[in-house]
C-alpha cells in the first residue's frame, strides 16, 4: 500500500511542544491507533514517520501533513476513524489520503497576529522594498534580504495591532522562519500568535 | 476550566514550556467545579521526575476514580520559572485547571528524597500557602504527606499538617472521605486533623510533643491530646491482585526519567540487605499474579502507545513466577515491537537466557551491585552474595555478547577498612580480567567496566541506624584511595560527592527541630537541593551554624541503642528488636537469610496476619 498522507492541526497547548516532542507523540498516536504500521530496522525500531516541516516552539498549525506507511491493505475511512480515536490534545486529524509524491514543499502560509503601533500603509509597504534581516547561522551573523522570500497576501488592523497573512519560502535550504519577518519590524512589533496555515507543493 | 493564556506571557520566556501546561494524552480529570473535595498531587521535583513516579500515578488514580474528588498535579518548577511567577505575581498553579495551591481543599506531597524537603517549603510559599502548620486557618488547605522519606517525618513535620504513613490506595480514600465530610459540615481545622489522627496509618505532627534532654536526644514523645495513639502502625496493601492499578495513565510529550510502562511485579524485598532503608519498610514480601500483570501491560501498552515496558520492583529475579510472566508477556510485546526491560537484576540469580529472550528487540544496559568490594563487608551488611557469584555473573552476560556492565558499591560502610576499599577495584581488575580469559569478539574496543560508588548514609528503619556516617574528609580521603588502585582504563570509576551525603544524613535522621533550618533555607531561595548546579554545602552549614544546629550530631554521632529514635513512634511491622539483632550480627560478620529460605521473625507478617513468603516457615523470633 502506498504511504498514507495524514492532515493535521498542531494548535493550543501544543504550541509548547517542540518538534522532537511533537514527533514522539504522533509515534504513540500511531501505535495506539492499532493500525499495522510499518517501522524501521535496526537497533531502535520505530514506527515510519515523515512529518512535512518542523514547527518551531510557540508556533501552531491549522493544515500539517505527515506521511506514514502500514503493511497491510486497510481502507482509508478505516484508518481515519483510527487515528481520529487516537489523538491527543491540539492535535486533530483534518483530512487521510493516500500520498501522491513526496512531501516536497515549497511555501507556506502564516498567520502572523502581531501588537504594534505601526500604521497598517507603512506596514504593507514595507513588503514592497528590500527587508535586511540579520541572520545568525552555524557560520555565524549574516545580513540577509528576506523580501525575495516573503509576499504578504493580506493585512488587516485589529484594536491594538495587525493580522498578516504571508507567503513564505518553505523548501529545504531556502526555510524562512516567520520570526525573521516579526525581526525585521523590531522592537516596534510584537508577535503574539504564529500560526501556519497552509502547506503548498 | 480557567483561560490558560494568562501564563503565556511567562510560558515565553522559560526553556521547556511543555513541563507547566499539562493537557498531555489521557490527563483528564474529574471536573473540578462539579467534585466535593479538590486535590493537587504534588511531586517536589522537577517535571520530567514526577511524571515518571509510578506512585503519584496510582493515588492520583484512586482519588479521582472516587466520584467525589478532583485530583490535579504540580511539580517543582526549574528557577527559570520561579523567577517568572514572582515577576508576575503569579502563584504555583495546577496544571489541570490552572489554579493557584493555596485554592484546593488539600494539597499532597510525596517525599522521595530528603534533599527534595526545600522543595515542598518552596512549592508551598509559590503556591501561596502558609509555611508552617501553626500558622494556617480554617481556609487554608490541608497538607498532607507520604512516600518513603514520611517514615522519618520529623524534620519537616512543622510544614505538613497530615503525614500517610505506608501505602496508600485505601488509607488516601479514607482521608478523603473524612476531609469531605469536614468540608461539607464546616468543621474546624483543629477537629479536622484530630479526626484524622484516628484514621489508621496517620500522623498528625501538632498531636504530639517533643521533649528533648540537656544532649540534644529525644527524653519523650507524646500524644497531647486524649485517644491520639502513641505509636502509628503504617498500612499495607494485602492483595496486590485487587488494588488499583494505573493502566490508563497520562503520556507525557517532554521526554521524562521513566518514559514507558512501569509495571509493579511484587512490593517489598526478601532479602534484608543491612544499609537499605526501601527492604525494610515495604515489607512484608508481596508479589502481583502473572495473569493480572500481563493484562495490566497490555491495556497500558493499549492505552498509551508506548514501546517499553519496565518491570520495577526491587529485585526482580526474586519473583517466583518471573519465567512464566516473561512467557506470557514475549509474544505479543515481541510482536508489537515493545521492549520488555529487567532493571534490578540480582547476581546469584540471574539468568543470561532470561536476559536474552527479553532483549530480543533491544539491547540495554546491565547493571550488578555488589555494594563492598570484600567478602567480609558483604557479609557485614548482609548482601549474600559471593565473588565467585559476581564473576559467574559477568562471565554469562560476556559470554551472552555485553562487553559493558555497570557496578555499583558504598564506600563509608560500617566497619569498612582500607582494604575493603582496595577490594573493590581488586573486584572490577577480576572482572576485566574475565572478560580477556577468553577470546571475544566483540566491538573492539575491548570491555568497559563502570564502578559507580555512593556514600553510605545511615537511615531510619534499618539495622545500621544508629551508625554513624563517616566525615566528608573520611569518605574522600577513600574516593581518592580507590582512585588510585585502579590500575586500568577498562574501568570508568566514578564516585558521589560526599557533601551531598552529608546533608542527606543530616535529614535522613533528623528530628524536629530541623524544622528551623528548612524555614531559614526557604528564607536564603534554597531549593533544588537534589541538583549539582543548585546544592550549595557552604550555605547548609551556614543555615545549621545560624541555626544553633549541629550536622554532625545527625550525620556523624553513632546513636544509642537504647535512645528514643526520632521515627521509634512509627510502626512499619519489622520490629526495633529485629533490627538490634541484625545490627549486633553485623558487627560478627554473620549473615541473616533471605526471607525464603529461612524467616528470621523480622515481625512484618503481623501486618498481614501472619501471611508471608515465609509462610509456616521456621522463626526464630
């Protein structure tokens, strides 16, 4: 049977959860789905497990995807009832379907809900020009240009601050963490929730 | 269930978030709003430790499933955190609902470890609840304690209003009950505590006085008021078939000490080692069928998706049905990919083939404890067994494909000499000296022998109380001795730190007035006394000397035969007698039996009418 594509929301608490915790928790999920799952060789065998993307901590999901495998021929409302019976808080399964390639993404969509006392005009435009970020990686400090990454789709005031919606890069090397956006706009801005909406191929 | 969101302001600014907002799979509770009686369980360490406390599972367990109370959990928060709270103003809240200590009817500690007590003084000043029991009122919660350290629960009784002493499936339903009953007809706190000194198993601190003579030991401990009993008989459980068990516990998603299922296979000890406190108090000898255990693994396994079971209890190959509950269990743990681990293995009786088939999906650790490194000192404090035992051992688990073993010892032992000390790396040379006896193949690297040693620390309930603990200079000295006998790198030595120890022994032994010193610690933010970066010796002996307290009148002092012992009022079923004839065999060198093979009327057997292991055999009481 092909891999099974699992949709899933990554929300509330689990905001406080990293990824490597995030993971361990879908191994059990899996396990106590009672589904005959695939798992890996070796010393350590567990469960075959490929979530799309890490979450940061303090980061939610409305529309994540991880790919698993089972070795007998169950049908797919089968498996959905499942793994709904299995989830555990935050975490809800949105939608199962057997997978259709790998899970290669190559953007996402966040939902940044900021405080700020920045003016929503200045704010959008600040999309339209060069957005020097300094980044710090393994090879140290950096300055970077994050706007060839970054599209803001929509944005919106509330009482004391802003709703954006943007389109980050999300394939392998070139990963923008929406932290860096919030960065840019310094001290001025303040992220409050991040929440990642959308996976796109 | 109150809006969490007003933590997340602190939540943002500490390491590991996920240890202060629960809502892990299958932590649901009873709801708080609609139960008679509330209950926060609380662990005086970190997270990651309590969450792997078998304990607190079960009580927690047993008070929520009584219809009536609403049980939720809190743990020591790491200083990150603390620092947060105090920062908002914020209290030490539960992590079910949210809610501050101070808002729950009672509030439980289980006492682990004696250098967890500055927790509990700082759980309850974070927790918003008055320090001392003195001073709480009518609307304050009830602190209640138990676990292993409330046999000796002299040195933080001004702190608890209530000790559970023994185990406490029936005894915690029953304090429940009565302290709804209290609630619900408005009852004084006073009346309260006094209801429940007639509780069987209970100690309530303020029922008692203390009078000391002019050196500092006990002249007489009393009841203060009328039908308080003189002395506290702990509980047991008798069928370990029917009590409770925890199946459907909570999974946590930080990564914890014991993340996996911790199945309880028997509940005391037959062996009667001389120095150890946990195979004396949890006698008698209990064991659980294999029929039961074996479902009590597969719903747990069910129920929390986990893929490792640990069978816990004190010395596992003690287990008369340990084959037949491996058989049962190998199947389908081998079929569903779950590893079965045997962590406390004895060397006379281990079985490599045993340890085979377990180990069939994954290979850990083995860890032996020999505790002396001569015959003579294993004699002493009766750990039965014999070099030539210790060297068959390691031979099978070499011979089985290990090319790694752990060894733990205790140097400080009553009556130890020099040469007991160079004895234990004369024992681990012997050992590596097994392994290249023959030709091995095995990773290359040779073999590699960890000698793990602690220092001995007198404690309550065993027939080596009244020893007196080496000084810190006396057990260094001796860690430093043994380093330099170890003549190879096969073997990784390491050794505990002996100031540790010391305040261990301090608390280990202590009586009430320690109290002082716990209150002047909370004072001067010291808390997390079990961690290397957080303990601070200088600042104990600060706190005694400021105190008027002397450590070594606890720690270094061999006590008197004949004196009244802090813990004497406490019943644990083996009697004072008992432990004053192991304590003069020990000075002989002479060896006491295990439980099976020859009773030796320890006295245990009255706690469950004369029903033991050693059953009808011969006593010499």
């Amino acid at each position: 049977m092909p891999d099974i594509r699992v949709t899933f929301t990554k929300l509330d608490k689990l905001k406080y959860i990293s990824h490597l915790d995030l993971q361990r928790a879908i191994h059990r999920m899996l396990v106590r789905s009672g589904l005959p799952i695939a798992y890996s060789e070796g010393f350590n065998p567990h469960p075959r497990l490929n979530i799309a993307l890490p979450l940061s901590i303090y980061q939610e999901g409305e529309r994540e995807l991880f790919d698993f495998r089972v070795v007998n021929e169950v049908a797919l409302d089968e498996i959905e009832s499942r793994l709904k019976a299995s989830v555990f808080p935050g975490m809800d399964v949105v939608k199962v379907e057997l997978a259709v390639g790998k899970l290669a993404t190559k953007h996402a969509i966040w939902r940044l809900e900021t405080v700020t006392d920045i003016p929503l005009d200045e704010f959008k435009s600040a999309f339209e020009s060069a957005m020097p970020v300094l980044k710090r990686s393994k090879a140290g400090e950096k300055t970077v240009d994050i706007q060839p990454m970054t599209e803001l789709v929509s944005a919106e005031s509330t009482e004391n601050g802003i709703i954006a919606r943007v389109k980050l890069n999300a394939a392998g090397n070139d990963y923008l963490n929406p932290s860096y956006v919030a960065a840019f706009f310094g001290e001025r801005l303040k992220l409050v929730r991040t929440v990642r909406e959308n996976i796109i191929f | 269930m109150i809006d969490y969101e007003k933590y997340a302001p602190l939540l943002e600014q500490v390491e590991k978030p996920g240890r202060y907002v629960g809502s892990e799979y299958g932590s649901e509770i009873p709801d708080p709003e609609k139960a008679d009686l509330r209950v926060c369980f609380c662990f005086p360490d970190t997270y990651e430790i309590g969450m792997s406390n078998l304990g607190i599972k079960i009580l927690s367990g047993c008070l929520n499933n009584t219809g009536y109370v609403s049980c939720e959990r809190c743990y020591m928060p790491w200083p990150d955190m603390r620092d947060q709270l105090i920062k908002h103003n914020m209290p030490l809240y539960a992590l079910e609902s949210g809610d501050a200590l101070s808002e729950f009817d009672a509030v439980a500690f289980t006492l682990q470890y004696e250098l967890c007590y500055t927790n509990v003084v700082a759980m309850l000043g974070l927790g918003n609840i008055k320090l001392l029991s003195k001073d709480r009122s009518d609307s304050d919660p009830i602190i209640i304690a138990g676990g292993p350290c409330a046999y000796n629960p002299e040195p933080i009784a001004d702190f608890i209003d209530i000790f559970s002493i023994g185990e406490g499936e029936d005894a915690l339903v029953e304090l429940a009950s009565l302290l709804r009953e209290c609630k619900k007809n408005g009852v004084s706190r006073e009346e309260t505590l006094y209801r429940a000194s007639q509780l069987k198993g209970f100690y309530v601190p303020s029922l008692y006085d203390v009078e000391y003579n002019d050196d500092g030991t006990i002249r007489s401990f009393v009841p203060n008021r009328e039908n308080v009993p003189a002395t506290v008989q702990k509980r047991i459980i008798e069928n370990l078939d029917e009590v409770y068990f925890p199946c459907k516990c909570s999974v946590p998603f930080l990564e914890t000490v014991h993340d996996r299922v911790m199945l309880e296979v028997f509940r005391g000890c037959i062996r009667g080692c001389r120095f150890c406190q946990a195979g004396m108090i949890y006698r008698p000898y209990r064991e659980k069928s294999p029929e039961v255990l074996n479902e009590n693994a597969k719903t747990a396994i069910a129920h929390s998706g986990y893929s490792e079971i640990s069978l816990t209890s004190l010395s596992i190959s003690d287990y008369t049905r340990l084959r037949e509950l491996i058989d049962g269990m190998l199947p389908w743990t081998n079929a569903k990919n779950v590893n079965l681990s045997l962590p406390s293995m004895r060397i006379d009786n281990f079985y490599e083939e045993l340890l085979e088939k377990v180990s069939s999906v994954r290979k850990s650790g083995l860890t032996f404890a020999p505790e002396a490194g001569t015959q003579r000192l294993r004699d002493v404090i009766n750990k039965n067994i014999t070099e030539e035992e210790i060297l068959t051992a390691c031979e099978k688990a070499f011979d089985g494909g290990r090319s790694s073993l752990k060894l733990y010892f205790m140097n400080g032992l009553p009556t130890e000499t020099d040469d007991d000390i160079k004895g234990i790396a004369a024992l681990g040379q012997s050992i590596v000296d097994k392994y290249y006896s023959k030709k091995r193949f095995g990773g290359g690297r040779g073999v590699n022998v960890t000698v793990s040693v602690s220092c001995f620390v007198p404690k309550p309930f065993t027939p080596f109380q009244w020893e007196a603990q080496d000084s810190i200079e006396e057990l260094e000295r001796k860690q430093q001795l043994l380093k330099g006998e170890i003549k190879t790198k096969k073997i990784s030595y390491k050794y505990h730190d002996a100031r540790v120890s010391r305040i261990e022994a301090v608390f280990a032994r202590g009586d009430r007035k320690l109290g002082r010193a716990l209150l002047e610690a909370y004072n001067r933010n010291m808390m997390l006394d079990g961690w290397d970066e957080y303990f601070s010796y200088d600042k104990w002996i600060s706190v005694f000397e400021d105190c008027g307290i002397d450590p070594a009148f606890y720690a270094n002092r061999e006590f008197g035969l004949d004196e009244i012992l802090p813990w004497d009022f406490i019943d644990i079923g083996v009697t004072k007698k008992f432990m004053k004839r192991e304590y003069e065999k020990s000075r002989q060198a002479v060896t006491t039996p295990d439980c099976r093979t020859k009773c030796s009327g320890c006295g245990a057997s009255a706690l469950c009418n004369g029903k033991c292991v050693c059953d009808g055999g011969e006593s010499n009481a």
